[in-house]
C-alpha cells in the first residue's frame, strides 16, 4: 500500500494568514492527489484534483502543487469558514488512501 | 449535479452482516466515467477507503477488508451496495459512498453512522 503522511497534524492559525499542509508519498503517485476539506459532521468537501487543479466552485485562495512525490495545500489567505479538518488522498493504485489529516485551528 | 443518499440499518451486532444502499440520483450510474466507492471514518478519526464498483460489476477492495466485503451495483435501480460481514466494534463508523472519479472523488452522500453493538 502507499503510505501518505501528512504533516502537521495540528496547525494554529490567524485569519488572513497563509498556510500550508504537506504531504508525502511513500513512493510515485504522479499527480494522482487530491485534497479534501472536512467539517465536523459533514462529508469531505473535494478541493484540488490531479495535485494541482482546482475543484469547481472552491475559491481560488486554496492552491496545490507538487514536486516528485510531496504535494502542498496552500491557503493563501485564511477565512473563518476554512477552519477544518484537511486530508490528502492518493488515488494513483488502489487500495486508496488518505493522510492522517490536519486539523486548522483558529489561533 | 449529483446526489448520493446512503440508506440501511444504524446499529448492527456484532458478528452479523453491515448493509447499507447508496441511492444516486441527478445522473446515471452507468455513466462510463465513474466508478462508485465507499469510505468510512471511524468516530474522532480518519478516513478509509472501503472499495469502489464500475457499473458493469467490477470490483476492487481494500486488502485489509477484502475477506469481508462485498460491493455490488444494480443499474436499473441507479444503486450500489456495500455488504461487510463479520462485524465487531472496530467496524463502528460513518460510513459514506462517492462518486470515484480520475478527478477524485466530487460527490459524496451525507453519510450515515453504524454502530455495531449488541
């Protein structure tokens, strides 16, 4: 299976400031990644597909990139509404699987 | 748009068998470019993927749960179903179904708690 470690696990932040969450694959997954934002009792919200593609509808201050097998999620600019829970998830070769998650807290 | 609603029992016992429907609706689930899955997230935890079904019958599951898992489709009802056997206390979760697509997975169900109790 490809471990994907996400790091950090908590992250404290301001609104207004940029952040980014990190994760890496245990080896090639391409751009086979994606990122995902959860709120508590909801479905996870799809954001970025292919590493780097921005999701329909998700406000263009959310951004991925990636290089080799570590891809980021950048905010630039922190809103209220994007204090929740981040996961990457391979989708390279089954079985899928996702990062452990990072919890965006308000600082 | 599509819509996904999962349906089936809340509680199940341990040592009996899961089942839960995920009803799609605003498109067809024969559509040739999705493969229909399910994922679950255990209570205060993360997310795994349980397996995922094309509209013809194919499968794939997660190694770790492949003995007890079965998905299956039926076209003319627009659903998919995810049957998981054995359960014990560990297999307590939200569980979701999702549209599994190249461009990840867009569209999901509400999700829908089991508890496997006695």
């Amino acid at each position: 299976d490809i471990q994907m470690t996400q790091s950090p696990s908590t992250l404290s932040a301001s609104v207004g400031d940029r952040v980014t969450i990190t994760c890496r694959a245990s080896q090639s997954i391409s751009r086979w990644l994606a990122w995902y934002q959860q709120k508590p009792g909801k479905a996870p919200k799809l954001l970025i597909y292919e590493a780097s593609t921005l999701e329909s509808g998700v406000p263009s201050r959310f951004s991925g990139s990636a290089s080799g097998t570590e891809f980021t999620l950048t905010i630039s600019s922190l809103q209220p509404d994007d204090f929740a829970t981040y996961y990457c998830q391979q989708y390279n070769s089954y079985p899928y699987t996702f990062g452990q998650g990072t919890k965006l807290e308000i600082k | 748009q599509l819509q996904l609603q999962e349906s089936g029992p809340g509680l199940v016992k341990p040592s009996e068998t899961l089942s839960l429907t995920c009803s799609v609706s605003g498109g067809s689930i024969s559509n040739n470019n999705y493969y229909w899955g399910w994922i679950r997230q255990p209570p205060g935890k993360g997310l795994e993927w349980i397996g995922s079904v094309y509209y013809s019958g194919s499968t794939y599951y997660n190694p770790s749960l492949k003995s007890r898992v079965t998905i299956s489709v039926d076209t003319s009802r627009d659903q998919f179903s995810l049957k998981l056997s054995s359960v014990t206390a560990a297999d307590t979760a939200v569980y979701y179904c999702a549209v599994d697509s190249t461009g990840g997975w867009p569209f999901w169900g509400q999700g829908v708690l089991v508890t496997v109790s006695s």
